[in-house]
C-alpha cells in the first residue's frame, strides 16, 4: 500500500512538472532550470547564501545560461538579472513597467503607507520629502554635529569587549531617533529599540502568526512601536498648535508639509525609515572594520589620513564639514566596503506589464531579481573583484555612486533610489575616524559572513577593545585653539 502511494505521489509530481514545462515553454522566457514543483530553487539559493561564498549559485547559472535567466524561488518562476544595463533598466523603469514588491511579512510590518510600499505620485512626493531631509545641507548644518556627538558618546562606554554589530546598531538606532524625532538616547529610546529588534526579527519568517512565534512577537512589538510613536506625533501636534518652537527634525517636516497626514501615515513613515536605515548602517559599519581589520595596508593609511585630520583641532572638538570632505581615501573605502558588502544585494520587483528585453518576453506579474551583488563581484566589470581593495577608487569621483549611467549601485537608483545615501556614507566615514582615532582593537573570535537572511557575520564580529591613549590622540600637530577647540594654522 505505502509504495501504492509511493508511486501515486511521484507520478503527481511528474504531472505537475510537465504542466508547467508547457506553460512556460510556450512563454520567451530567459533560459533557465525551474527545479521542484513548489519549492523550484529555493533550498539551493538559500543554502548558498547562509554560507560565506553565494556566489556559486548565481554564477553558475551565468554560466550555463547568460546573465539574464529564471528560476523559481520562494513559490514562483523568477527572473535573474546580473547585467548591469538590465539593471539599469529595471531600475530606471520603477514604477512604469516594474514595481517593487516585497515579502508579505515585511509588508505587513512596515504598514501600507512606508515610502518602501508606496507608489505613484504619492510615492514621488514623498521621496522627494524624505531626500530633502538626508541631503548634504541638512547633514552639514546639524546632522553632523549630532553623528559625530553620538558615536563618540558610544564609543566612550565600550568595555574591553564588544560586539561590533550590537554597538553598531545601537548607534544608527540612536541616531536615527534624533534625526527622526530629536531624541537623545534614554531609556524611552532604548525601550523602543528593544521592541523594534523583534519588529525585524518577524521580516524574515512566514507571514501566519498561527505557525510563527517569531511573526506573533514582531506583530506584537510593532503595536507597541506604534502606539508609542503615535504618542509622539500627538505630543508634537499639541505643541504646534500651543506655539512651542517646532523642532528641526523629519517629524516637524512632515508635519509642516502642507499635507494632512494622519496619525497612522506618519507612524507607518518614520517606522519604515527606522527600519531602512538601521540594519543596512550597521552593518556597514561593522564590515569596514572586518575588512580593514584583515587589510593592515588600508587600515594604516585610513590611520595617517584621520591622524591629519585631528592634529588640525582639539582632540575632543567636533568634526566639521571640511573634516569630511578632506577624508579622500576614506571616501575609497567606504565605496569597497559597499561594492564587496553589498548589503543589499539585489532589488525585487514585479512586472506591470509583458516586457521585451534582450530577445526574451517577461510576462506581466512575473518576479524580477536585479543582482547588484553579482555585477559588483563580476571580475569583467571591476578586477580582482572579490579582493577588498580600496585603491581600486583612488582618483574616482565617489559621486558617482547615485549616478544613473553607474555600474556601481549599492544604494540602488532612478525613482527609488535610497534616499539615505549621503547620510550613510556620512555616519560611516564619521564612525571610522572615531574608531581609528580613539581605539584600537583586535578580533576577539574568528566569525565568518554570511548572507541569508541577511547580510551579517556569524558571531556579530566580537573585538577587543583598547582605547587609545589621550596623549597618543592630542600629540599630533602643533597650533593654538579658538573657542570652537579648533587649531589655527600656525
Ligand atoms: C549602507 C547603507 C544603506 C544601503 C546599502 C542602502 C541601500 C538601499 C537600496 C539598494 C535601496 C533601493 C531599494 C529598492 O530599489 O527596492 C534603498 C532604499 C531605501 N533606503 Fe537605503 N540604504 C542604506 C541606508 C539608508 C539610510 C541611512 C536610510 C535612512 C534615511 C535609508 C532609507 C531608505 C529608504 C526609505 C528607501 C526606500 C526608498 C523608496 O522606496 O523610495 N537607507 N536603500
């Protein structure tokens, strides 16, 4: 009996596997493998990606089929993309013949009005809106002062031993609620992020609270985040109407706006930004440590060029604008870092309509994967690329990072590019003057990196702390300060 119905499911299964041969064999696809009914290429993709070397999965298949070619992962037939004029194409084309389209779980977390969710003209407003307020003036003006403060403040507090990653991501949280809100860190905050870390924990699982644990805690915390922001934006809302001196953040910008935004669109908003700049931040962070770490050449010439920097002020005076701008082969690691990193690595979207491109058809509501990942680690487009090597940008204009000709997308592009770009490689560069300036460490453990379901090192990058000597720190450079703890030149 039991080979009986052995025998009845693998027939089933060659059914269903000639079925959809055929409706897709009458389709242009790109060529490619569709694997298993149901789970198609799932495992392979992901078991390649909680390993420390993917790369496997998608060159492979460049290789047997080109750069363009389907799978089907996670339920459904999905085209790859690792040609970075698809790319381009795709990107450029967000919201006219693709649109994003994210897991259910991150949707239903993020809440239906997150600029990553939104679309159309309500989409471009508020992009627009959320770019004016990362954008290098703003960041220059106050955002600096404030990056520069808490990174500091947090460095000061580590014991001998921390986990990169954890302080890393106590640091953007906490910079992005001043930003947000104008909160300095206190318990409220440290609350907040504590429920929030479960929050993210949910983006990764299956959306169904009755099998998930995780899922039914991340919709849990995310009510309790959202009644505390809301608690907020009221506060806020009174003091306006009572006269009090609007604060200069996100908050008070998108409540002077014009638009009568509810309550639930601004929470939904500034939880979504809280969600798109802290994972991708911190880990950032803790990989150009990793990476310099393991380059001592690149770690002492970062060295020399913040040395110069401090012996121009006061060990303890703030950096300025100028600051950032002189950190030139600071400005090529932050690049390497983001190019061999690729914290996102590839953008998902979903066809609006049937498209024509390279000599396939991809139909209407299929899924497409653009890989950054595999264009930035493709040795055809930079050498020797999966070596950490950040002189590769010496006499590279780093602008070009958001321009739309580039192969080089970390933060993506055209309608959707992050609008978080600048302020990234700001708290970045800051963080890395702090670090080289203030401390000196060594790895704790060997960790390793991984990419499922996220970009992050095993261990969460365990270091040994030394801070550095406030003589070694003062002793460079000779001048007299003016009130602000700047040096003249003498
Ligand atoms: C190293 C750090 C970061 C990386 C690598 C990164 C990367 C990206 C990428 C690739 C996208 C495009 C996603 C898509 O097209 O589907 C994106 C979108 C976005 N990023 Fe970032 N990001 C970073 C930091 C930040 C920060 C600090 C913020 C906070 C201001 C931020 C806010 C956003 C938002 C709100 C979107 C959605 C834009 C939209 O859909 O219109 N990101 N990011």
């Amino acid at each position: 009996m039991a080979y009986f119905l052995f025998f009845i499911i693998f027939i089933f299964f060659l059914f269903l596997l000639l079925l959809r041969k055929l409706r897709y064999a009458r389709l242009q696809l790109p060529p490619g493998s569709l694997g298993l009914p149901f789970i198609g290429e799932t495992l392979q993709m992901i078991s390649a990606y909680k390993s420390d070397n993917p790369e496997p999965f998608i060159d492979q298949r460049v290789n047997r089929y080109g750069s363009i070619f389907t799978s089907h992962v996670f339920g459904e037939p999905t085209v790859f993309s690792a040609d970075p004029e698809t790319n381009r194409f795709i990107i450029m084309n967000e919201g006219k013949l693709f649109e994003c389209s994210y897991p259910g779980s991150i949707s239903n977390l993020l809440g239906k009005h997150s600029l990553l969710l939104m679309k159309g003209s309500l989409h471009k407003k508020m992009h627009s809106l959320t770019m004016s307020f990362a954008n290098s003036s703003i960041i220059k003006d106050h955002l600096l002062f404030d990056i520069d403060r808490l990174i500091r403040l947090n460095l000061d507090s580590w014991s001998d031993r921390v986990l990169l990653m954890e302080e890393a991501k106590k640091i953007t949280f906490e910079l992005t609620v001043k930003q947000l809100m104008s909160f300095d860190p206190d318990e409220w905050t440290e609350s907040l992020r504590k429920e929030y870390m479960l929050v993210i924990e949910g983006f990764f699982t299956l959306p169904f609270p009755l099998f998930s644990t995780t899922y039914r805690r991340a919709i849990k915390a995310r009510t309790k985040v959202a009644e505390a922001l809301t608690l907020v934006v009221r506060q806020r809302r009174k003091e306006n109407e009572i006269g009090i001196e609007k604060k200069n953040d996100m908050l008070g910008a998108l409540l002077a706006s014009g638009e009568q935004f509810s309550n639930e669109e601004i929470v939904d908003f500034m939880l979504a930004l809280l969600v798109a700049g802290y994972e991708t931040t911190s880990t950032i962070m803790t990989l150009a440590i990793k990476f310099l770490t393991e380059t001592p050449l690149a770690l002492a010439q970062l060295k020399e060029e913040h040395e110069q920097i401090r012996a121009r002020s006061e060990p303890e005076a703030a950096l300025e604008w100028t600051d950032y701008k002189s950190m030139t082969f600071t400005q090529c690691v932050v690049n390497e870092t983001l190019r061999v990193a690729n914290i996102i690595g590839a953008i998902f979207r979903r066809t609006t309509t049937d498209i024509d491109i390279k000599g396939y058809t991809i139909p209407k509501g299929m899924k497409v994967i653009a890989s950054f990942r595999a264009v930035h680690l493709n040795p055809e487009h930079f050498k020797d690329a999966r070596t950490f090597n950040p002189w590769r940008w010496q006499n590279n204009n780093s602008e070009a990072v958001a321009s739309p000709g580039s192969i080089f997308t970390p933060f993506g592009g055209g309608p959707r590019l992050c609008p978080g770009y600048e302020l990234a490689r700001v708290v970045l560069s800051v963080f890395l003057h702090r670090m080289v300036t203030r401390i000196s460490w060594v790895p704790a453990e060997e960790d390793k990196l991984v990419f499922f379901p996220t970009t992050r090192t095993q261990k969460r990058y365990p270091i040994l702390v030394k801070r550095r000597e406030e003589s070694t720190r003062s002793c460079i450079g000779f001048g007299y300060t003016t009130d602000t703890g700047r040096k003249k030149e003498s």
